[in-house]
C-alpha cells in the first residue's frame, strides 16, 4: 500500500498538482466517490444518497418529478427493472399529463 501511495504522489507531484490535506483521507477502508461508495467489494451506493431518495417529499409538479427522477436515476444500475418501476412517473412528466 505504501508503494502505491508513493507512485501516487510521484505522478501528483510530476504533475504539478497539489492535494488539500484537510479533504485527503489515507489508509481508509471505504470513502465516497461522485455519490458511490467505493471499497475493495466495488462500488456500491452512497447511504446519504439513498436516504434522500427515500425521505424525498411527496410530489407536486412536473418540475419536482423531473427533479426526483434525475437522483433516482443516478443509480439505476443498482435497481432491478429501474425503467419499469420509473415508467410511471416518466409518464406523467409527458405533455398533457
């Protein structure tokens, strides 16, 4: 690990790149990523993202189901039948709906 670490910081330092110490995290066995979890099992979903998902307020608009359908989807990969289960509400986001 410590070898890696190095060729990492060699390759920053050639570069000519600079880390903020206060947002590096080292030796860490999971850290999150662009709204995944990444750990030595893959990738997986960010709990704070999901919590969102599911503590999202009811849905009043088109504006708000668009808005909701865009997070969901971040993650559609990780849910079975995404585009089934998301059909209905892509339904009402349709002209005249």
């Amino acid at each position: 690990m410590l070898n890696n670490l190095c060729t990492v910081f060699k390759q920053i330092t050639k570069a000519h790149l600079r880390l903020n110490p206060a947002k590096c995290s080292l030796f860490c066995r999971q850290t999150s990523f662009l709204g995944h979890g990444m750990s030595e099992r893959g990738v997986s979903t960010d709990p704070s993202k999901v919590e969102a998902v599911e503590k999202w307020p009811s849905l009043t608009s088109t504006g708000e189901v668009h808005s909701f359908l865009g997070l969901a989807s971040y993650y559609w990969r990780f849910i079975t039948g995404f585009a089934n289960i998301a059909r209905p509400l892509h339904q009402l986001t349709e002209k005249g709906q």
